[in-house]
C-alpha cells in the first residue's frame, strides 16, 4: 500500500516535520527538520554542514529505523489537530537539490504510517480516528 491522496496532498502542503532517530547508547532523539514528499520517499537535510548533525551521524552509525511526525493544529476553538506518523527505513548521504536548496540529504523509506483528521474536523466525543497503512518498499 501507499499514501492516500489525502495524505499525498497533506505532505506535499507541510514542509516542517519532526525526525526522530536513535544514538548509539540507545537514546532517541528529536528535531524539527524540513521535510519533502516526492512521491515514494521524504527526504531531509540539506545545506553544508548536516552531515555533522546528530541524525546524520545516528543513521551513519547503523541506527536506520526513525520515526516521522508531520502534523498541525488547524484551530484550538474548536480544537482541530491533523497529521501524519511515518516509520521508516533512513539511508544517506544523498546529494540533491531538495526543498531548502542543494545540498546532502537523508531518504527515507515509509514502512507504517498513521494519519488522523486530515479533513480538519473538529474533535467530538471521541478523539480523532487513526488510519494505519503497512507501505511496500520502492520497487527494485
């Protein structure tokens, strides 16, 4: 399976996201990056120095799994939330011109994701209903 158009459109629309990966002594760690969609893989980083990073160097040590959340608070009256969490598979490095300019990125293949509310309705009695879709790897 894949991505809905729902959530296709959603990506394509929120370029700030947040990344998490796992350091070598087992500790996650997480930071807002610029996250873009094109159409099988996201894809962060960019610029000169990323390489150095925290993320760069976790996924560079063998710790690929990370996890992905790219979601927005549409309204707090009525509180309406919205996203997407994406588990996938981070390789690097990758030198492209992406969404913040040329520079060296990491790629990420989705293996699960979540999405909720992405019709921007506002929460009833119960909170938002999640939708899991298990993705099939790019193909060979």
């Amino acid at each position: 399976m894949a991505f809905t158009p729902d959530e296709i459109a959603y990506l394509r629309t929120q370029p700030l996201g947040r990344l998490a990966t796992l350091g070598a002594g087992g500790q996650p760690d997480v930071v807002p990056v610029a996250v873009e969609f094109d159409g099988t893989f996201l894809w962060v980083g960019g610029g000169g120095t990323v390489r150095g990073t925290r993320k760069f160097r976790n996924v560079a040590s063998g710790n690929h799994a990370v996890a992905l959340v790219v979601d927005d608070l549409v309204s707090v009256e009525p509180f309406i939330a919205r996203g997407i969490r994406v588990y996938g598979h981070a390789e690097q490095p990758f030198e492209r011109v992406g969404l913040i300019g040329p520079g060296t990125y990491l790629r990420i293949t989705p293996t699960t994701s979540w999405s909720w509310n992405l019709a921007g309705e506002p929460v009833g009695d119960a909170w938002y209903p999640s939708a899991k879709t298990v993705h099939r790897g790019p193909a060979s």
